[in-house]
C-alpha cells in the first residue's frame, strides 16, 4: 500500500509519518509544499504532481487550514483516499465541497480526530451508554493549549481561517457529537485576543450549546498556556454530570513528572496517532471509511462556523448544517 | 472590639459562624424559629439561645443573618430598625429589588451590611487575587470557575421560590469571584438545564476589561464529594487550584464520616473566622471590608441577569453600577 503525506505545513505531518513508519509493509511519500520535518524512510517528491504521478492509494492532507479543499478535491479527482487533518475545512461551504467530491468519487474521507481513541473516552461513552450516569444534565469541555508557535500560518488568519475557535473546538465538539450522537441546535461564542497577545487572531475563546433535549455544553478552547509552561496533562478535558454519576476524562493526563533543575513533564499516554492511521488503512484497504469519518469532520465545522456567526452577531445563533 | 452578636438562624451555615465568633471571644445569643438552636449551642459549646427576636436585638451589639435566603431581606430589615451593623449570609436577599432596596436603607442610615461572600476569605482564592493583583499573570484573560456538589437533600433549598437554586446556593460565589478578580461584568450569557433534582447552570461573562469567564454551578442527585475549581489564564501567565487535588487529609474506609455541608478549609485559615474577623475590624474602625454591601448588591445584579438570561435565551447587557 502506498500513502502519502501531503504538505508538512502541519506538525502533525511528522507524528503521522512515523506512525505510519511504525505500521511497517506501508510506502511512504511525501510533498512537504516547503515546509521541513521529512523524516528518513519516506520518499520525498519535489512537486505535488510527482506525488501524484506516484499513484498513492491514501493520502494524509497536512496542509494550511484553508488548503484543505483544494488537496481534497484533488484527491478525490485522482480517486485516492484521503485523512485530512483537523479543521476538516474553514468553512462549511468548503466542508460541504470536499464531502461530495469524495462521495461522488467513491473515495474515503476521514477527518484527523486522534483523541476519539483514547481509551479514558471510550470508557466515558461506554458508562453513558450503559447508563452508568442516569440523565445527562450538562457537560463542560476543555481543549486549552499555547499559541502554536512552530508554524507561523496558524496564526495568519488567510492560512488558518481563525485562531483558537478555528484550531481547538472541533477535537470536543467531536467527542460531543459523538457521545450524545446529535448535534446542538444553538450556539453562543465570545472570544478575545489577551492571552499570549500580539496575534491576529482570537487566543481566547468559550463557546456555549445547547441540545435538543436540553442537555447545556460548555467549551473552553483558549490558547491560554504561557510558552514554556510544562505539560501538566489537561490538553484535553471533559466532565459530564448526570444525574446518577459524574465523570471526568483527561484522556493526556498521564505524564512523568520531576525535576533536575527544571521542570520535567514526559507524557506516556496511549498512541492515538497510531490508532487514527490504522484505522484509516483499514479504510484504504476496503474503501469503507472508518470513524471518525468525514460527517465527523463536517458537523463540528459547522460548529465552529456558528460560533463565529454568534461572535459577529454577540448572540446565540442556530446550527446550520 | 468585644461584643454581643445576636445569631439569626441555627441550621447549616450557622454550624460555621458560631464556633467562628466563639473562637474570636465574643458572646453570642441566638434565635431561631425553628426547633433546632439549643442543638446548635450544645454542639459548639457556647451562645444562649433566647425566646424571641426582640430578646436578640436588645442584647446584641451586632447581628448575624444565618436564615433561609428569603428571609434575608425582612431580617436584615428589622436589624436595621434597631440600628445594629449586619452581616448576612449570602446570597444578600432573594431578589435584586430587595437587595436594591437593602442596600440603599442600610447606607441612608450609614449602618455598616456585610454580604458573607466567604470565598474571597478561603485561602486559594484570597491567594488567587493576592497573585493577580501582583502581576503575576499579566492582564486577566479567562476565567474558569466551577462549582459542583450534591444536590441538598430537601427543605427550602430545593424551592426554587425560596432559595433560587443553584444560581443564588452555589454560583453567586463564582459571580462575586469572577468580578474581584476580572473587574466590572457587561455582558452575561447563560443556560440552565435541571433534570429532576439535579441542575446544572452556565454562565458566560463579558468584563469590561475585555476578559472572559465561563462559571459552572451544579448541583447532582449522583453522591459526588463537593468540589470546587477555579483556572484563570492572563496575558502572560496561568493560575489553577482545584480542591479535588493536594487534599491535605484523604480517609479510606469503612468508617463514615459525619455530614457536613461545609467545604473543607485549614483550621488555620478558617474562611468563616477571616470573614468575620474582617467584618468586625471594619465595624470598629470604619475601614472598608475586603467584600462590602455593593458587592454583594453587584453580584445579586449579576445573578439576576444570569437568571434573565437563562429564562429569555438572550444574552443581557448591564449597565455600570452607580457609586452609592
């Protein structure tokens, strides 16, 4: 099988390199679209073309944000499989082209969600399912990190489409989706650019939802780590009250820490990015997409989108999907 | 100053103020119209009861309001008449009109009212605003504040009428917190959901300054321990306590332990004999508690508009709160 990295604009890139060096019997290449972090073992084409003369049988889109749609179309034209990375688009009208193209080709689009396979999430939404917590009266999500600072587009809102809204609701917005398998009805955001300032975007971000069944979410989804602060394990949190049981999932909590001389945080959590790549290869071997699948991607777009609808607006404002 | 305080109410959080003032010396009479006082004083090893009201305000130099909330306001009312300087249990009252209207006599007749917002005198919240007000995390940019416990087991509490759920038990703190810390609040935007017994309430705050808060107040018929949390994120800076981490004491077994509707707090630094403590220094010297009367009437503004907006689905704007 032959799967490809396209454009290493995105960290990301690296991590679903060697994950995918790491599943071995996999032919590897890469477009890195300028950007370095090619790792050994993966062939390197000098022109997006190449790549594609290559005939991947996958590809992994770890372009800028707004370049999503035009890899994805790309990809579903050449009829290959595609994992984009998260946001799937920046915009629903961008998500909305990118999901006909692949089902009109008949390829597979995933959408990069590597934390719906952590296992603190699946023992989350099996306790729900079992009904382990009764009813289920709110839940408040928090996905807060630092300004990316790696890459210079996350933060130049013509390459990444927003700051923290656009980069850290989707990874809840997702687990929410699917763990109360609906999609809120309305939506209110108020955001600011105080934490870590000086960025054209927004660094802080809440978001508030509201379900069908009257089930309230909250989402903090702040850029709001000061750079250098060590890894204290609560990249990603969830605490869903019920009305027989409460849990709380911090699926990155599990992190060495020390001291010598400063600070030590090494996190040992499980490989998600290893899980997410398998089962996008499983996807690719039979042409049967895998979760989480491109509605996945879609709906939390929307999400977003309606979050910047209310910022604008600086009032609730429905779903659109 | 040594004095007689006259201690309105015998239930929970009167189980908190009693062994407080006795701890600092001073003498306490108490009333309460339910059966419940002489409990109350047997338990702490001091405070006379007394038969009536009048008997309380004739001995006391001071009173204490520890009654159900929507008693406050006729309460404090009447401790007003006699002239005497008042600290009340929050919430202040449980209207805004009422607090409104509390707070304009209580200030008219320059009688000193205190609102017991006794959060700002546990120790991670005091050192939270110490930490804040010294730069340590530059501008103030996102707070986080929650607050969950198990819903109260019946009586007033769960009379919506009469307590104001959730809102005005758990998160008026939050309220109080959020503004110590984040400045005036402009905007409010909430959502409340209540499943049986149990109800959870939201709020997004807009401050003046240009930061934000997100405060979570619940309250679960499921047996979890009472837990409060606070991350506030500034410009340069990131501060976090969280009272299900570094517990002083932890027991595992079989024993159960007593109930007991107080959070933990050190002895040390007990919160309820801070805020006492600070109520009566500011009575006798005239100087302005860490919490005053417009505080407390600031947050029942708030918490009304969390109400509104709750009920309305709108997000409501409030306008600057004139200096009394």
């Amino acid at each position: 099988m032959k799967i490809a990295l396209l454009s290493f604009a995105h960290l990301h890139a690296a991590e679903y390199a060697a994950a995918l060096l790491r599943c071995g019997d996999v032919e590897i290449g890469a477009y890195a679209d300028g950007y370095d972090g090619v790792p050994d073992g993966v062939t390197a084409f000098e022109t997006e073309d190449d790549l594609w003369a290559w005939r991947p049988d996958g590809v992994v889109i770890c372009a800028e944000n707004t370049r999503h749609r035009e890899f994805a179309l790309r990809a579903a034209a050449e009829g290959v499989h595609v994992l984009c990375e998260k946001p799937l688009a920046t915009s629903l009208a961008d998500a909305t082209a990118m999901l006909e193209a692949a089902r009109a080709a008949g390829t597979v689009l995933m959408t990069a969600f590597p934390v719906r396979f952590a296992p603190a999430y699946a023992d989350l939404r099996a306790a729900v399912r079992r009904g382990d917590l009764g009813r289920i009266v709110s839940i408040a999500a928090t996905n807060c990190g630092g300004v990316p600072t790696t890459r210079d587009w996350f933060t130049d809102p013509a390459s990444s489409g927003g700051g923290a809204l656009t980069d850290h609701v989707v990874h809840v917005a997702d687990l929410l989706a699917d763990l109360l398998d609906d999609d809120p009805i309305e939506v209110y955001a108020i955001a600011n650019s105080i934490p870590n300032p000086g960025k054209a975007v927004e660094t802080a971000g809440l978001v508030s939802l509201r379900y069908r069944d009257g089930v309230i979410a909250s989402i903090d989804c702040s850029w709001s780590r000061p750079p250098g602060r060590p890894n204290t394990g609560d990249l990603v949190t969830l605490t869903v009250i019920g009305t027989e049981g409460v849990v709380d999932i911090a699926p990155f909590s599990g992190v060495l820490t020390g001291w010598n001389g400063g600070p030590l945080a090494h996190g040992y959590g499980a490989p998600l990015d290893d899980l997410l790549i398998r089962a996008f290869l499983d996807a690719v071997r039979d042409g049967e997409a895998r979760q989480p699948d491109a509605r996945a991607g879609h709906r939390t777009v929307a999400l977003v989108e309606a979050a910047y609808r209310s910022l604008l607006a600086a009032a609730p404002v429905p779903l659109e999907i | 100053m040594h004095a007689t305080v006259g201690l309105i109410g015998a239930g929970g959080i009167a189980n908190a103020h009693l062994p407080a003032w006795l701890d600092l010396g001073h003498d306490v009479v108490v009333h309460s119209i339910a059966d419940d006082a002489e409990a109350l004083t047997r338990r702490h090893g001091g405070g006379r009861v007394v038969p009536s009201l009048d008997a309380l305000f004739e001995a006391a130099d001071v009173v204490d309001i520890c009654t159900p909330t929507h008693t406050h306001y006729e309460l404090a009312l009447a401790a007003l008449g006699h002239g005497l300087p008042t600290i009340c249990e929050k919430p202040l009252t449980r209207t805004l009109a009422e607090a409104e209207d509390l707070v304009a006599r209580f200030a008219d007749a320059r009688v000193p009212l205190f609102p017991a917002h006794v959060v700002r005198y546990f120790a991670e919240y005091a050192e939270l605003h110490r930490a804040v007000t010294r730069g340590d995390i530059g501008s103030v940019a996102v707070q986080r504040h929650t607050r969950q416990g198990r819903s109260p087991a019946g009586g007033w509490f769960l009379d919506e009428a009469l307590s104001g759920g959730v809102l005005l038990d758990l998160m008026i703190h939050d309220i109080d917190m959020a503004r110590w810390i984040g400045g005036e609040v402009e905007r409010v935007f909430a959502r409340t959901h209540a499943v049986g017994g149990s109800q959870s309430t939201q709020a997004f705050l807009t401050h003046a300054n240009g930061s934000i808060s997100v405060l979570t107040a619940t309250w679960t018929t499921a047996p979890i321990a009472f837990r409060t949390l606070f991350e506030v994120a500034g410009s340069r800076g990131l501060l976090h306590a969280d009272s299900d981490e570094r517990r002083p004491y932890r027991y595992q077994g079989d024993a159960v332990p007593a109930p007991d509707i107080l959070p933990d707090f050190s002895p040390l630094t007990s919160p309820y004999r801070a805020e006492i403590e600070d109520f009566v220094r500011s009575v006798a010297t005239g100087a302005p508690p860490r919490v005053t009367a417009l505080d407390g009437l600031a947050a029942m503004r708030i918490a009304d508009a969390v109400a509104r907006s709750a009920a309305e689905g709108r997000p409501v704007d409030l306008k600057p709160l004139e200096a009394a």
